[in-house]
C-alpha cells in the first residue's frame, strides 16, 4: 500500500466534476464556491513545495481508488476529492527550522489555521468537508499549546479533557488575528489583551465543529528532503505494483510536480472571479466556473500520461514469466484464411495475440479504471485498423481479397507513438498488434468484408 499524506474523509453524497472541456455533469457542492483568492501564492518557492506536497496525493491516485481527483490553488492549496463523496481542503504550510516549532497563537495567525477555518465557513460547514493542515515543522508540546491542539482533532480524537477550554484559546487567537485580516466568517471584536477578548455567543461551539473535522498533518518532510522521500517512499512503490517497466524515475516524478505546477499557476480567469460572485444568478458564468476547475484538476489518467520511460526496449513476453497461450483464436485464423493472409503470418499473428495476453494480465493494476484503460486503447486500435482497410480496399482490383495488404499497413502504422493518446503502461509495436489481432478475434473488424465466423466453423 502507498503511503500518503491524507486520510479518508467523511461521507457525504455528492457527483463528479465535468471534463475540461466544461461538459455538463454532477457537481461537488464546494465547487459551486468561489475560492477566496490568495496574495501569498505568487512566490516560486512556495509553489514548488505546495505542488510537491499535493504530489503525495497524486501519486497515491496511481494505486488506490480512494482519491478521485485533486483540484488545485482551489479554496486552499488543494482540495482532496474523494471517491465515497467527501472533499478535504488541504492547507500547505512550510517552516524554516530556526523558525522552530509552531506555537498555538502562531498556527492560527500565520500557520494557516484561521484561514481553514473561515473557508470551511463559507463552504457553510457542510458535513462532506473535511480539514487538513499540512505542515512540515513540529508543534510545540505542553498544555494548551499546538502539540495538545491536534490531538484533539479529527472525529476520534487522541486527547478529550479540555477540549472545551482548547476552543476558547483557539477561538481568541482567531478573533485577535481578526482585528488585521479580513476573514467575512470570523467576527469582529474590540481590541484588547487577548485574554479579555470576549468571546462572542456560539463562536466556541463552532470552533469545537471545526477541530472535530480538522487533522493537523506533520508528515511533509522539509524543502530540502521531499523529492527524495516522495521518490523512494510513493513513487517507487506505486510503480512496483503497477509493474511498469524501465520507469525514470527521477524525470517522472518532476514531470508530475511540473504538471501540479502548471495547474496551480492557471490565472487565465482570476478577474472572472469577482464578476462570478457579483453576479446573482451567476447562470451565465457557470460553464467558465466550471472550465477552471476543470483546468485545476489531476486525474489518475493524468498523473499516468506524465510517466516517463527510458529507451530501453520493451521486451515483447514479460522478462521471469512463463508465456501463456491467450484463449480462443479460432476466429482469428478463419478471417486471416479468408482474408489470404499466409499461413505463416497468421502463426505469428496468434504469438502476438499471446504476447498482449500475457502482458495485459502482468502489467494491468487491479484497479476499477482498468476496463476503462482497455476500452480507450483498444478503440485507438481499432481506429488504425479500420484506416488500414480503408486504404487496402483501395490499392487493390475491385471485389479483390485485400487482407494482406491490410495486414502490411498494420505493421506499418500500428505504433505506440502514432496513438493519440499515451497506453496505461509501456507496450511495444507488438504488443499493439497483438491486441489487434485480439479483437479481431473478437470480431470487431474483419480482414475481408465480413462475414459469419461462427457459421463459416460448422
């Protein structure tokens, strides 16, 4: 199992999020919200370590279905969307080490903490939105300080004694760091000794809601150290159950953050904000909404397609695994007869259909989207296959058997490279003849016009 830097949230029902290219479907409720926007995320290396933080939950994408999406620079620094419905708003927080441990007033003014919170207002404290703040320093222990703060977070907290006087600290550091920032959902006091801050009717009780949806995360390492551990410790797993072959490692774990990156930095509508929340219906403004999140958005397809190989050849049949013989073929060999491929090719078109056999059932993940996987590749296939008999039926006398020529542009045009979009896993030309021959042993395409394959054996 990879390790990651989030935990399951809540349940709550809730729809998927339209393709970027702003299709209509079901909508996360929190997405209807427009997210406050952040004048401290313009610095480069702010960026750089929020993407590699939000890289621990992509990367986990690779091989647990868990997480459904994330959305960047969306209400936080990144939102967690989970499959059972929930979301988490994630808030990255970086400290220097002669910085020292957060305190508890320090974590609610700059660490982040009143900032989650009063976005977790505006999201009208709904029951499928949960908390995360992200933090690579240490909390400071000791009673009604920032160590004994979390652990009195989350649904089943470790520490329970004091969680009341807990929320009033927590309440007063927020109403203090109130009086210089502007947080809509956190009220205005008077200014004074932040022990005489009074502590407006129900504002405690709302604390208390907050910290039980809330998890104060230490586990991103420092600056310095993340690429390495998000290496070693989720991407080398996840491609050692995946079973991908001649992974660069290194190269793929910066085209990820890269890819985090570039969503992030996604301003192209930022003005578009105002004009969305200004306008009451905001009917109009809907579909733009709803293109921006979809251009802040990483898929497990995503994070799949940035997977970067090295050039060393791809072995047809999986290096340490006895091939296996696919099941069926005898479709195949009456349509390559009919089609006058030579008996000779046709022997070897049944290998290459075992060598897609056998490396499909290695290097598939077990994961729900795998059906999905196959059904994309095989249509990109079954593409050229049809183009290759288009372009046969034409080079040959008319009513003339036109197999062999179909079979010669196969090899021609079927390769990896020439797909408009990337397979799941590394496959070599083979591989993708192979899963052609598959098919048409299935009966999706003929080498000849077509014909009843099943009558033609009785």
């Amino acid at each position: 199992m990879v390790d990651t830097a989030g935990t399951g949230a809540g349940a709550g029902g809730v729809g998927a999020l339209p393709e970027p290219d702003g299709t209509t479907v079901s909508e996360l409720t929190i997405f209807d919200l427009a997210p406050e926007e952040d004048s401290g995320s313009d610095t480069l290396g702010r960026y750089r370590y929020q993407a590699e933080v939000a890289a621990r939950d992509c990367l986990a994408m690779l091989t647990q279905d868990s997480i459904d999406f994330v959305v960047c620079e969306w209400h936080e620094d990144f939102v967690v969307a989970w499959a059972d419905g929930s979301v988490e708003l994630v808030s990255v927080k970086h400290r220097e080490g002669s910085q020292g441990p957060w305190t508890l007033a320090e974590l609610c003014k700059s660490g982040g903490l009143t900032h989650l919170f009063d976005r977790w207002c505006a999201c009208e404290c709904a029951a499928n939105v949960r908390l995360r703040l992200a933090t690579n320093a240490a909390l400071k222990p000791g009673t009604g300080n920032a160590g004994i703060l979390a652990r009195m977070c989350g649904p089943e907290p470790e520490v329970t004694t004091g969680l009341i006087a807990m929320a009033e600290d927590v309440a007063r550091q927020m109403l203090k760091v109130r009086w210089k920032q502007p947080y809509p959902n956190v009220p205005v006091t008077p200014v004074c000794k932040v022990a005489d801050i009074e502590i407006p009717e129900g504002f405690v009780d709302k604390v208390v809601r907050f910290l039980a949806v809330l998890e104060i995360s230490c586990k991103p390492p420092h600056r310095e150290n993340i690429t390495d551990v998000n290496i070693q410790r989720l991407l080398v797993p996840a491609v050692a159950q995946l079973q991908l072959a001649h992974v660069d490692l290194e190269n793929t774990y910066r085209a990820i953050v890269d890819r985090i990156e570039r969503a992030n930095r996604d301003e192209s509508d930022r003005g578009q904000l105002a004009v969305y929340i200004a306008d009451p219906s905001r009917v109009r403004h809907s579909t733009q909404m709803q293109q921006r999140i979809g251009r802040r958005r990483i898929t497990r397809d995503i994070i799949r397609q940035e997977i970067v190989h090295t050039s060393v050849q791809l072995p047809t049949f999986p290096r340490g695994h006895a091939p296996v013989a696919a099941p069926g073929g005898a479709k195949l060999r009456r349509k390559l007869r009919r089609g006058r491929v030579p008996s000779d090719e046709a022997a070897y078109a049944e290998r290459l259909r075992s060598a897609w056999y056998t490396t499909w059932s290695e290097r598939r993940s077990g994961l729900a989207g795998d059906e999905t996987d196959l059904l994309n590749l095989s249509t990109d296939v079954l593409e050229v296959a049809f183009e290759c008999r288009r372009h046969a039926r034409g080079q040959v006398a008319e009513g003339s058997e036109f197999g062999i020529r179909m079979n010669d542009l196969l090899v021609e045009r079927l390769k990896v490279d020439a797909l408009p979009s990337l397979p799941p896993f590394q496959l070599n030309h083979l591989h993708l003849r192979g899963l052609a021959y598959q098919l048409c042993d299935e009966c999706l395409f003929f080498f000849s016009e077509p014909f009843d394959a099943d009558e033609e054996a009785s």
